[in-house]
C-alpha cells in the first residue's frame, strides 16, 4: 500500500471503503465488516488504517496461571505490539464479550501503544479515561467502565473476533466510528481508482439534491446518469478482473 492509498484511506469513511470494495469485486455481497454498534473515544478524528496486530485478553475472573507466567505474556504481547509493519492498529478480542468489565484501554495503555507507534485500537472490550486519552490515538470499543477488572493477555498473533469480524494478523483493517472491515489483499491495486470513481458518481446525485429547485424531475435525470455511470463502473471492473492476453 503506496503513501497516496493510504492518505486517501484515512480521509475517508468505512463505509465508503465498504462501497469501494463492491466497485472492485463488481457485485453487493462484501460481508468481512463488523456487525452491531462501535463506540469511538474520538469520533472526529480521521480513520484507523493499518496493519491488524492481534491478541486476546479476559478480565472477568482471576486467572489461574502462576504470576509470573502472566506477567512474561504479558510482555510478550507488548514486544508484538511494538513489532511488525506500520501502520498498524491493535486489533484485540475481550473473551468476556457482553460481560467484559476489565478495560485494558485507559490513558497508561493507549500512550505505550501511541509510543509503539500504532495507529489506534480496535476492540470488542472496555475503555476508560476518555479525557486522557492521548490525541491521535482513538479507541473503537464495545462499552466504557472505570475498571480494569483483572485484565490479563491471553493469546497472543492468533485471529481474533471483534463485533462479529475476524481479523488475523497482518491484516489490512479500516475503522472509524461506523464500524470495521477487512480489506482483501488483491484488491488493493484497484481501490484507489474504485474510491475515486465511487465518490464521482455519489456527486452525481448528491450535487442535483443540494441544487436549488430539487424536484422529482430532477432527481428523475440525476439518477438516469447515476445508473449509466454504475454500469460504466461494472464494466471497468470486468475490464479490471480480465486476464492479461
């Protein structure tokens, strides 16, 4: 993923990569989003684009294992953290799900993980500290709580399931405050002109509906070349897909 991508990527919303990855695949049906309500620490801020790094914590109950063997997972979840590619974005599953109490993301860990030099966090768990929290480092969570419960990591680079998506490490992932989703290896090459493209036609009808005089008739034409520009964009898709000759 070249800088220009990824510029254009944080700028724009999930749910128009949602729409932009249909353009690539030339048909409805993308299922690898997140599925239910996110809340965002940062809802105005720009999106979260990078590399999944992955992990499993729980904090419901005291874990069993020695001390000292939570503490070396512990660790070494940190040293993952730290490592791999950039960007990058800490993707991590609370197996507690609805009943997860322990919020492993309040100001202490959302700074080391900034430091590390991540992007933000994706998670199903708790966050906390919300007026802390360091800028340009938005958490997407499941809920907020006051505390961290007895939190400790539990797996560490295994794929993960957050709000109803699997992410495995080292997956592309965009997120912001709609949501999450996966986006495909192969269709990175296309999507920079699929986002460009998309975001053509939406202006067709968006620019006639903000128009002054906006009436049936007008709208009736708007749509007539939004749909001759869709079937343009299937076909350059086709085109996109075909086999070299």
């Amino acid at each position: 993923m070249d800088d220009q991508l990824l510029a254009l990527l944080r700028r724009i919303d999930t749910s128009t990569v949602c729409n932009a990855i249909e353009v690539v695949e030339g048909k409805r049906g993308f299922d690898r989003f997140t599925r239910g309500t996110v809340l965002c620490s940062a809802p105005g801020a720009d999106a979260l684009v990078g590399r999944a790094r992955t992990a499993r914590i729980a904090a419901l109950v005291l874990p069993e294992e020695p001390a000292e063997v939570i503490r070396e997972r512990r660790m070494a979840y940190y040293r993952h953290m730290a490592a791999g590619p950039r960007p990058a974005i800490a993707v991590i599953e609370d197996l507690d799900g609805a009943e997860a109490v322990g919020a492993f993301w309040g100001e202490i860990n959302t700074t080391i993980h900034k430091g590390f030099g991540l992007a933000g966090t994706l998670t199903n768990g708790v966050m906390r500290d919300l007026g802390d929290l360091p800028e340009g480092y938005p958490v997407i969570a499941g809920s907020i709580g006051p505390s961290h419960g007895f939190v400790h990591v539990r797996e560490i680079g295994t794929p993960v399931t957050v709000f109803g998506l699997t992410v495995a490490d080292g997956d592309l992932v965009h997120a912001d405050r709609h949501g999450a989703v996966v986006i495909p290896e192969d269709h990175i090459p296309a999507l920079s002109d699929a986002i460009e493209k998309l975001l053509r036609t939406e202006r067709i009808i968006l620019d006639a509906a903000r128009a002054p005089g906006f009436d049936f008739d007008a709208f009736a034409a708007a749509w007539a070349r939004f749909e001759a520009e869709r079937t343009w964009l299937a076909s350059w898709n086709r085109a996109w897909r075909a086999p070299a000759i």
